[in-house]
C-alpha cells in the first residue's frame, strides 16, 4: 500500500463511522464485535422490566452509613498510602486477610501466593495470558461462565466443553475428553470450572466428583482453575470444601468480594503456585501497574472491622429467599415441558425450553412482556444452549420475580403455540457477545 | 508426553520452588522474568536512601479532610451505584469531566469517545491487545515509558526507536524510519509517544514538529497514541495543545488522574476515533468486566465539587521547586562530563554520564551510598541508555534532593576515578525488567 492512498482513505473518512482501521487490528482483535443482542438488553434495564438476566448483586443489603464512615476514616489514617501507587502483587495486610476468608473453605495458604486483581475477571485474563497461545485448548464446563468465554476467546483458545450434569462435570466425560484431544495432539492448557453454585447452571460439584476430578487432571497433568465466587453463599450448612483445599500445586483459585461484600471496588484474587504467581504479578504490572489502593485498603478495614461473617450470613438469608421466590413462582407457573435446576446457593438457575423453541428468538418477544432472561447460546461456544436460558434471582425483590416468572411463562406458552401451528424455526446466530453488559441488571 | 511421566514430574516437585509449569506457558509468557535490579529497587525503599528513582506523586499535597469527606458523602448519596458493578466503558457522567479536563489542552470531544480505564496503564494494554499481533512493528521515542515498553513486549510487539532531542520526536527520523520499515514490509502498527514533559527524558515536543509529526504520521497511514499524563504539570504558561487537537480520526489520546489528583483511585482514559473506542470497551470487558464505579465516582465528585484547576496549581508550584532544586543541586555538584535536560514540566530528567561509565553497574554502588536512580537502559528495547539514567524530582522534598544528589555525585566521580585507572567495564545486562514496581518512591 502506498502512502498516498492510505492518506486518500484516512481523509475519506474523517468524520464518519467507517472504520479506517478495520484492516490494521490484531488477528485476536477481528472477532471483538457487540452483537446486536446487546442493544436489547439496553432496553431491558429500563425499570418496567423485570431483568432475570443480570447477575448484580444485591448492595442495598450493606449497612451504607457504616461503609461510608470507613472510607473516610481510611483517608484520614492512611490517605497518603491509600491514594498512592500500591504494589503489583497488592496490599500485604489485605492478602493475609484474604487467606482467612480461604480457610472458611479448608485451605491453607500463605499471603505470598496471593495477587490481588480487579475482580476474579481480571485474575482470569491474566492467567490466560500467561497459558494460552493461539489453538491452545481450555476445557470448561458446558454451559460455562460468558465472562470467561469471552478472555478464553479473547486469547484465540479453543474451548473444548465437558458434559455437566446436576453433581457437576460428569468424571467419565472429563477424563474421555483429555484422552481424546491428547491422542489428537491437542495442547490442554487447563480445566476451567466454577465448582460451587455454578455459573450459569446453578449446579454444584459432588463431593465424591472432586475427589475425582482432581485426580483425573493431576495423572494427566492438566492446571485447574477453580472459580470460586459463590463458595460462601451456600443456603445450606457449611460451605464446601475448595478443590484447591486438597492440592496446592495444581489448582489456581480465584476468590472475590464481589459478592460477600460489593463489586463496586472491584476486589478479587488469585491464588497460585509460587511459580505461576510470579508470573501474575509481573502481568499484572503490565495490564494495570498495580491495583487501586484506595478500594484494597477500604476492603481490608471493613474486614478488619466489620462483622463481615455476618453480613454474608445476611446476603445468604436474602438470596435463599429470592431463589425460593424463583423456583416456586417456576413450578407453579411453567409449562409442564420447561425443567430447570435447583441451585443451594449462589444467583442463578438454569431452565430448559420444550422441544422446539430457541430462547435467543423469544428474548425479543421476552423484552416486550417485560421480562428479560440471558439465552444460553452465550453459555457455550460450540453453538450449543438454544433451548436454555440462564435466570438469575439475585436482584430483583420475590414479589418482582415471581411477577418475571409469570410473564416470561406466558411468552413461552405462546411460542408452544406457534410452534404447534407453524412447525419449529430456528433463529440464525449473529455471533458477537450475547449477554449484558455488568452494569445491567 | 505420557500421563504417567506428567504425573511423576508433578509429584516430585510438590511444594518446592520448582516451576512444574515452565513447558507450559504461552510464548508472550517466557520473557516474564523479573530481573535482579528489582530486589536493588526494594533495598532503595528504606526511609535512610534518597530515592530520585520513582515516579510516586507527592500525594500528601491533598486536603486530605475533603477527599475523606467526599468519599462519605458518596457512599451516603449514592452508595447502590458506588458499590454496584459499572458499564465497561466507564461512568458516563465522569466521561464528560474528562472531556472538560481535556479541553484544557485544545482537545474537541465528546464523552462517547472516552472509555475509563485502570489507570493509563490499562489503556495502554487494551490498545496493544486490539492491533498488535507477534512480530508488528511499535515506533517509540528513544528513550520511551518502560511500563509501555513492558507491556509492547508482553504482546511480542517488535519496538523500533525513533531519534529524540531537546525538542522531542526528530520529524526526519521518523520519517526515515517508517520509510526504513515500510520497505523491508513491517507491519507498523502505532506511534507510541509521550509529546509534553516526556517519562523518562523530561522533554517537550515543539509546536512546529508537533505539526510535522502529525502530517507525516497521517500521510504514513501510522496511527499515534499520545500518552500525556503530565500535560497539565507544566511549570511555564497555558498547557501544550494535544496532538489529538488538530486530529481526532489518526491520534487515541491517554489521559490519567494520577498525577493531577492520585494514583489511588486508578482512574485514567482513552478517548479514541470511534470503531477504536467499541473495540477497546469490548477489550475493557474481558479483561476486568469494569472499573470500579467506587473510585469513578470519587474522581467525579471530586471534579464535581473541588476547586480542582486550583489544586493543579498547587501540585504545579510544588513539582517546579524541586525541580529548581534538583537541577540546581546538578548545576552546583556534578562532575563537568555529565549532562542533563531542563524539564519545563513533569516528573523527570534524563542525565548522561560520562564516556565509558555504566548506570545500572553504578546502581548498586550508589544504593549502598543511599541513592537510588533508575538505569537508561530499561527505557530502550535496543540495550540503548547504559550511560543514562532517570533523576525524578516528584516525591521527595527539595532538601532531601539536593542530599541525594551530593550522594550521586560522590559515587559518579569514584567511577570516574576507577575509570581513569583501570579502564572502562561494561556490566552485562541480564534482562527482565530493570525498574522499580509501582510502589517504589
């Protein structure tokens, strides 16, 4: 290309929407595009919706006045340390008090394995970056977490899914999988899990399934990534011991507050091997330099000072009352072909359509009864979900779920309907990013 | 690899310091070494040794009473917006402030430009994620920002230096050098440069090359990022215009309130020709879903309700004092062979030493004298700067300079005099990365 017409073509267009860019982007880069999907969840934050699709927690359940007299008490004893720079690996105190927050789920670890990340999101990104080359495989649960979909993919990995069933990853499958791609010469970089109140499935992994799942991916070499943000907000009992509990050199375990206290500080971790964590650090340095030192140390106070035990005892009590809202107005209201789990803890549950109908064509149809819910295609990349949805009871109030539920059970039986009058129809997929925005309720 | 022969390695190197995963990580992960310099830089943060090595800004000069009241009075105002997730492009009230700060130097744009990033180190890393691939071609300054440089090469961005004087950019070595590349058909992706009081070497961009480096970058087809944290720190006048004020379709301006307010809250910017900005907030998503809408928040009432430009004055005065004091003390105590620019803004200034001295081997002779500096060569990809170093003035108070300055002035003429009889000796470099973290005054 010559430089007068690159020239020729920047002047065109000026000024205009046509990207004068659309040849120069990294190869990583191409598929970065908002699916117009996204423009209909925009629509669903409005007020008269009730949005089942956002995974928000509920911050009106924090004590304001107490958060708000911590934060300014941190200025006034720490304002110098709290407005500057902080360390790459993140503040020393908060990552001892991170490692008591883990031992609530049997592990032991020390607060040099920690780094701090903004949020688990981005603890995410960065292992991937420091794993994955381009065609390198990460295997997931099928459905899996969007948000990790999205870096995998970012990061041009093949994401290979394993079957999941109401216990969590079914072993069998887990271990034919890594036979298979290993004698088809796949790399296998990890194992990508939410093993506790999974997101989307709302489904936890058996006890005697940890057991096994460790044991399948240490004999096969394969790094776990244990995503860990709903391990506390279990309705029943104690909560459940950590994979990461039971082997220290071949699982990394992702923690954050943004559920047991708020995202909005955007405050998470990881915890690695020595070796992988030095690693995180240094790219940690160079995504962010360090992490905001003003939402470590206000995390930290309230820790230090706060009955943070029991306030997650508080989110726990609501969230159990919303996912029992969820699942009665379910039972009473849904057609007899629509199934869906039974979370015992965590935001979310996942239901499945009657044969025949295909969430991502009725969402447009959902929106306009006011209803909105995250088709599952967004869930898989391999095409698969159609006939999900994922419904998240973590937001809005019982009264407004249980109204949700009817209106979406109304869209649903009326799709049966045309269904049986005109035959089944699938829509085409646009590709792009089929789930809100965070900030969508 | 066999399952057995992965399962014995894995064993045998349980809870030692062995990295079991070095046969694992993506190619962009080998170079992720820190270097031993670094455990020199923590030496460096003890109370008794002048540190002119970090760029830390004197945060101290913050009514710190009204940033500790202002934080409360958010968390009582609007603590479930605070506390809540955010969209990933970032607070759409902040994002018109911005567009106010910015207009301060020339810059016409509106707040759907603008994406909130984790500092401007974030930004930095999203636009190096959205368009380099392995081998793309990345022009710098030479010297450039080595937390640029870190995260060009964590991307495996090829940096080429281009020639810098008194005045900035030479116009005819850029020129050359995208002419140079061109032929031998690199792909070159962006200008990266730092036009106002340049990290590391305090240096301005003129007005007339202003002009000349935007013609030849927009006849090139080159794409510019013009990294302009310290714009508004300037010690002479009204601040520069910005490159991307006389191009708004060729130039991402990289804005930052950690040296005009505080690093703390990790609040910087992009504002980027349109297809850019969709791309970088689908980038924004993936890697940490969104900033914190605590601290977005706290910057815009801080901007909302403080006399801001006022406190910019302030910092102004104060960052000008020790700078007179440092290039005071420099005039008055170093040897006649060494050199030195004249920042009229900013944090930094570039001093060469004499022929045949090495400033990373002076390093830890200097340490021990309780100095500490940062070596050139870490501002270069080429192994260019060993007979430089960076002498920042932000942090520590001017009689505090001047002492370090007496230090490293004694240490640089024992060199001179182990010169003159034994010879000159360069150090080899070992690599990784040579400059202090984040934290590091």
């Amino acid at each position: 290309m010559t430089q007068e017409s690159d020239h020729g073509r920047m002047a065109a267009t000026q000024g205009s929407r046509i990207d004068a860019y659309v040849d120069r982007y990294a190869a990583r880069a191409t598929g970065m595009v908002a699916s117009e999907i996204r423009a209909l969840f925009a629509v669903a934050s409005r007020p008269e919706v009730v949005s089942l699709a956002g995974g928000m927690p509920y911050v009106t359940a924090l004590p304001l006045d107490v958060v708000g007299e911590l934060v300014s008490d941190l200025v006034a004893r720490r304002g110098p340390v709290a407005l500057q720079y902080g360390s790459g690996q993140g503040d020393p105190h908060l990552r001892e008090q991170i490692c008591e927050v883990m031992r609530l789920e049997g592990i032991d670890a020390g607060p040099d394995d920690v780094v701090v990340t903004v949020g688990s999101q981005q603890a995410l990104d960065l292992i991937t970056r420091i794993f994955i080359d381009p065609g390198d495989v990460v295997l997931a649960e099928g459905p899996s977490y969007v948000g990790a979909l999205g870096t995998f993919s970012a990061y041009q990995a093949k994401v290979v899914h394993v079957a999941m069933d109401n216990e969590g990853i079914v072993p069998e499958s887990l271990a034919q999988t890594i036979y298979a791609l290993k004698a088809a010469g796949s790399r296998i970089k990890f194992l990508y899990t939410v093993p506790t109140f999974q997101n989307p499935a709302g489904v936890t992994l058996s006890v005697a399934r940890r057991r096994q799942v460790l044991e399948i991916c240490q004999r096969a070499g394969v790094l776990i990534i244990e995503d860990n943000p709903y391990g506390l907000l279990g309705f029943d009992g104690e909560p459940m011991r950590a994979l990461r509990a039971d082997n220290a050199d071949g699982v990394v375990y992702l923690g954050s507050f943004s559920k047991t206290l708020a995202p909005g500080f955007r405050v998470g971790w990881a915890l690695a091997p020595h070796a992988i964590r030095e690693k995180l650090v240094l790219a940690m340095e160079s995504a962010v330099l360090s992490h905001s030192s003003f939402t470590q140390l206000a995390v930290g106070q309230y820790l230090a000072t706060q009955p943070w035990r029991e306030q997650i005892k508080t989110f726990r009590e609501l969230y159990r009352e919303r996912r029992d809202a969820l699942l009665d107005a379910l039972e009473a209201l849904m057609p007899a072909e629509c199934t869906w789990t039974r979370p015992k803890g965590g935001f979310f549950v996942w239901a499945s359509l009657p044969e025949g109908l295909d969430s991502k064509a009725i969402l447009p149809r959902a929106v306009a009864e006011r209803v909105a819910f995250v088709p599952g295609t967004g869930f898989f990349t391999d095409g698969g979900g159609a006939r999900h949805m994922r419904l998240s009871y973590c937001y809005p109030e019982p009264e407004r779920i249980r109204e949700g539920v009817r209106r979406l059970a109304r869209v649903i039986e009326q799709e049966m309907q045309l269904r049986d009058t005109f035959g089944t129809g699938y829509a085409p997929d646009h590709g792009g990013v089929d789930t809100p925005g965070p900030d969508i309720a």
